[in-house]
C-alpha cells in the first residue's frame, strides 16, 4: 500500500503535467485578448497648460485608446478628420475614445466646448505613423 505521501507526490506531478498545458492554453487565449494601449491626455485650460500631452505618436492599423481628463473645467475633444467628437467632459471626469488609426498623417484634435478666454489656442496634434 502507498503512503500518504506517495499519493500526494503523484497527485501534485499529475496536476503539474496536466496545468502546464491548459496554462499555456490560458495564457495564449488572454495575450489574443489584450486590450489597446491607454494613453491619457488631461484637458486644461489655455491658461493651466492647455492638452497635456499636445503630441501623440500611433502606429497604422492599430487600435488607439485615448482615455480625456478634464482637470479645471469641463471640455470638449474633436479631431475632425477623423470624425471624433467625445463631447462634454465635465472637470474630474475622464471619456475613453477608441478608434483604429486606419490612415497616415497629421491630425488636429481641439477643445471644442469654449472653456476660457483663450480656448481656440488649444490645440494637440496626433501623429499616425
């Protein structure tokens, strides 16, 4: 007759045998599942420092993820080219935008609800490579 031991040892070498595939198996499924990157830009005010970052470098084809906070009062975010209009962000609330960078170029995105005397000034660009 077998030991406790014994049992337990073959007990732990067979869910070793069998967890590595179905783990590998696991870990392939959720890789295929990964969600685009996030980049944050905060919306301030012309005055407070305006987008923040105004440049954002993407990739062609890839699935681009914009998360806006707003930090002072609310805004607004378009890129027009693109067909991109996140509406009203009121401030300590963020939107997430998700879209897929199909075409090269330089593009424009804007506050597009007046927040300050100096609202038209803020501007960013995004930059698909």
């Amino acid at each position: 007759m077998r030991s406790k031991t014994e049992l337990i040892a073959g007990i732990l070498v067979l869910l070793i045998v069998l967890g590595v595939p179905i783990g590998a198996t696991l870990a392939k499924n959720v890789a295929a599942n990964v969600e685009p990157n996030t980049i944050d830009i905060v919306l301030r005010a012309y005055e407070k420092g305006g987008f923040s970052p105004d440049r954002v470098v993407v990739k062609q084809g890839e699935t681009v993820r914009l998360r806006l906070i707003s930090e002072d009062v609310t805004h607004g975010f378009r890129i027009g080219d693109l067909g991109i209009d996140a509406g009203m962000i009121e401030p300590g609330k963020f939107k997430i935008v998700e879209f897929v960078a199909e075409e090269k170029g330089e593009f424009s995105y804007v506050c597009s609800i007046r927040c300050s005397p100096l609202h038209s000034r803020i501007r960013g660009i995004l930059v698909v490579e």
